[in-house]
C-alpha cells in the first residue's frame, strides 16, 4: 500500500488523544498475546461498549459475559446425533460473544484498519461506508464508532428492525435500499452514487475488499483448528459449511485445507435465490447470504459443493430452537443443558446446520468424520422476526413443533445440493464477469488473475505486512505507554 504521510500524522495524533490502540492480526487470533495494561482496562467495559478498548474483543476467544469477561479458548455448540440424525459431529462456532453480537465485526476490522494505518483513510475528515445485508454494517458502525469516525450503514429496507434501531443508536448515518436480503445491486448503486456526490466518504465493500477474506482465513480458520485439535478424539475434519453472502466467512476453508486437503468446503445459500447452485435469482429471508451474484473476493476454484437451504425451513427451525412449544418438543431426547445453547444460532446459523447435515448424508460420511461451520450470529437478533411468525402463522403450538421437527431436521435429505467439476467451478469464476467488469469497473485481465492460485497464496499473505503496520502505528502513537 502507498503511504499517505499527512494522513497518517492527524490520524496518529487523534489516536493518541483518544487513546485507540490497534489490536494486531496475531492478537486476534491468540489473545495471550494482548497486553496486560488492555485486558486490565476490559475488566471494567461491557462486550457492546463503545470503548477503544473492546477492539481487542474482536476475537472468537471472548468470555460468554455481557461485561468485563478477558477470553477463553473459543465458544463452539456441538449438535448431537440427536438433533441432527447423523453419526458424523457437527461443530459450529459461536458468533454471539463478539462486540454488536456478530461475527462481521471482525470482517470489517480486517476491511478497515489496513487503510488507516496506512494513511488511505483519514477518520479525522473522512466518513466510513458499509455497504451489507445487516450485521457487516453493524460491525463496520461499531469499528467506526471506537475508532472516533462517522460511519455510512446502506442496508436493504427489508431487513430486521432490530438493525436499523441499533445502528441509528450508535449514531451511524442509514440508507435504505429498495428490496430484501438479495438486493444487492440496489446496494451497490447507491455506492456510485455516493462516489459520484459525497467525497468526503470511503467505500468498504465486504463483497470486494480482501481484508474481509484474510481476516476469516487467519482468525476464523485459526479458531476452528484449535476447536478440532480440542475436540477431535481421533476423528478427522472432513467438511467446513459457510453461508457465502459477502465470501470472507468461507474464506477459512482456504486455510483449513492447508492443514486438511481432503476436507469438502461447502457453500450454502438460499434456495430461493440460488446463485451458485444454479445461476438463479429471487428474494429470500435467510438474512446474511444470498445476493444475486458471485462476490469479487470468493474464491470459487475451492469450494466443492454448493447446498441450497430453504429459507421456510430456516424460520421454521428458528421457531423450534428458540419458543416454549419447540424447546418442549425437544426435551424428549435432548438435554437442558443443550437446548439453552440453540438460540445461539442465528437465522444463517440454522442454514448451515442444516446444510452440515446434508453434506454428512451426501457424502456418507462417519462418526469418526467432524464438520465445522459458523453459528455468525444468534437468535438474539432477530427477536422481531419472529414476532412477525407469531402474528403471519399463529402461536406457536407442541403439534406444530413436532411437525417442524420431523419435516424440516429429520427429513433432511440431500436434495438441492451440488458437486462441483473444475468446469462447474470456472462457470462461477466467469459468471463473476457480468457483476465485476460490466457493472462495477473491475477489468477482464483482474478477473483473470483471481483464477491463479497464486493470487489468493499472495494475497492471504498480506496480513503478515498489516502486522507490522499496525505494530508501527501503535508505536508512533505512544498509546500503550500513555495507557
């Protein structure tokens, strides 16, 4: 990157007079490795306060506390047998614990940081644009608002009350798009727009940027590898399930298949928009996937399966994990214990859960076989959604909940699901071509490039160059020695 020196002395100095240090890569991933004068000051703030401080809380290692809790060694949910009516373990990272609620607040870190500590974004003078489906910009709102900057959420009209309340609350500017959770295009015009009218605003698009991409392939695939080595008992990784809405999440597969080349990466997306799964369209209500193209930063020559989850399957569940009639249903056979853990699992969450037990059936895989996904959010966030249910379908009874269980858990089959040959895998590379380069100015030779392995071997390692930037900047402020 190309250092703005000017930029970079106001930022340095707004840094020093707000205390901000910047959290490194490395720490994110190993929080031991935080200084203790931090994690004395974490003590003392709640998980969603907007403290500099809580920018060392982008991590999945943090206490499952609201305040004051340090880190753990990750928060995971273990589906039984039980639930999912496969011998194979499936394993699903907790999103929940991070600042806002969501994994994405780390996704937009990763987006952000290396351009301030470069001097490419100025937080004295420049506002900050998210533009998301919902929890990115909520991530990206948060970022900003620690970091001092005023943040830009765009976020379709459609999405959950819950996340235009919070976001005006922290005093983010809003924009709503016409359309639901696939209207991405919509999301992207009023980014040229703003190009077009408001200079003084600097675009993070999770769909493009690759500080999205590198932040799930050092810290997400890190989380999930010690979780494994915890866990394993003998068995081996043999799948990792992401929903790909922006395409940093799966991003993890990248590096976990360095460790484990014969683990399947599996896409999951919305069977009502079905994008990869069948270069299909539509809107949907799985909030955080599905969005009508193929993300610049996806990195489609190694994902091997797409799976497309129905998005009435995923309300239904939610029903069932998170009310009185469904958690009764479940008590037949499934301890106390777990059934406080499932509304840890988002909307996405359940997708793909329920795309982790496809790919077990499809691939006849054993109990000595582990799958791994991420649970992004929790059903904390979508509490209006489900309001919405109770007052489209009726109360939520035990009959209806016994039928939800055997229909949308034990009836899981491995329909809509897709090998994918080389031939398929450069379809979705190509496809890339009429979103990219017809509409949002990338060049023919820059898709070419993203074919190369080497490309993404290079760009993953540009988090170690970050590191050190970040190490620098935090020297140049003083901030630690202040603290």
């Amino acid at each position: 990157m190309q250092v703005n020196k000017k930029v970079l002395e106001r930022t340095i100095e707004r840094f020093r007079e707000r205390r901000i240090l910047l959290p490194t890569f490395a720490q994110m991933r190993d929080p031991t490795k935080i200084p203790e004068k931090i994690t004395s000051r974490l003590r003392e703030v709640g998980l969603w306060d907007v403290d500099p401080a809580n920018l060392f809380r982008i991590t999945w290692k943090n206490e499952p506390v609201d305040k004051g809790g340090l880190f753990n060694e990750g928060n995971w949910v273990e589906f039984p047998s039980a639930l999912t009516g496969v011998d194979t373990r499936i394993i699903g990272l907790v999103g929940k614990y991070f600042p806002t609620g969501a994994h994405k607040v780390g996704a937009a870190y990763g987006c952000l940081i290396p351009r301030v500590v470069s001097g490419e974004f100025d937080p004295t003078k420049q506002k900050a644009v998210w533009p998301s489906t919902g929890n990115y910009c909520r991530g990206g709102a948060f970022d900003s608002a620690l970091l001092g900057c005023t943040a830009v959420a765009i976020l379709p009209e459609g999405m959950s009350r819950e996340r235009f309340e919070w976001l005006k609350e922290i005093g983010a500017e809003v924009i709503a798009t016409p359309g639901c959770e696939s209207n991405v295009k919509e999301i992207y015009d009023k980014c040229w727009e703003i190009r077009r009218t408001r200079p003084d605003c600097v675009i993070f698009n999770q769909f493009e940027e690759f500080g999205n991409a590198c932040w799930h392939y050092h810290v997400t695939a890190a989380a999930i590898q010690e979780v494994f080595e915890r866990v394993a008992n003998g068995g081996r990784l043999a799948g990792y399930v992401s929903a790909t809405g922006s395409a940093g999440t799966i991003a993890a597969g990248d590096m976990l298949r360095t460790l484990h080349p014969e683990m399947r990466v599996v896409a999951t997306e919305a069977q009502q928009c079905p994008t990869l799964y069948q270069f299909g369209f539509g809107g949907h209500r799985i909030e955080g996937i599905g969005d009508k193209h193929v993300p610049w930063i996806h990195n489609v020559r190694n994902t091997d399966m797409i799976a497309a989850i129905d998005d009435q399957q995923c309300m239904s569940l939610m029903r069932l994990f998170n009310e009185d009639a469904g958690q009764q249903v479940l008590q037949k056979d499934l301890s106390g214990d777990f059934i406080e853990k499932l509304p840890q699992v988002g909307i996405s969450g359940i997708c793909n859960l329920v795309a982790a037990i496809k790919t077990a059936k499809h691939f006849d895989m054993t109990g000595k076989d582990v799958i791994f996904t991420c649970l992004t959010d929790s059903a904390g966030l979508y509490s209006s959604r489900l309001e919405e249910l109770t007052e489209e379908c009726g109360a939520y009874t035990a009959e209806r909940a016994a039928l939800d269980r055997e229909r949308y858990l034990e009836g899981i089959a491995t329909d809509y699901v897709r090998e994918l040959t080389y031939q398929d895998r450069k379809a979705l590379h190509n496809f890339k071509y009429f979103t990219w380069v017809e509409q949002q100015g990338r060049s023919a030779e820059e898709l070419r490039e993203l074919w190369d392995p080497e490309f993404w071997q290079k760009t993953f390692e540009q988090a170690t160059e970050w590191d050190r930037q970040i190490e620098d900047f935090n020297r140049q402020t003083g901030v630690l020695e202040l603290l």
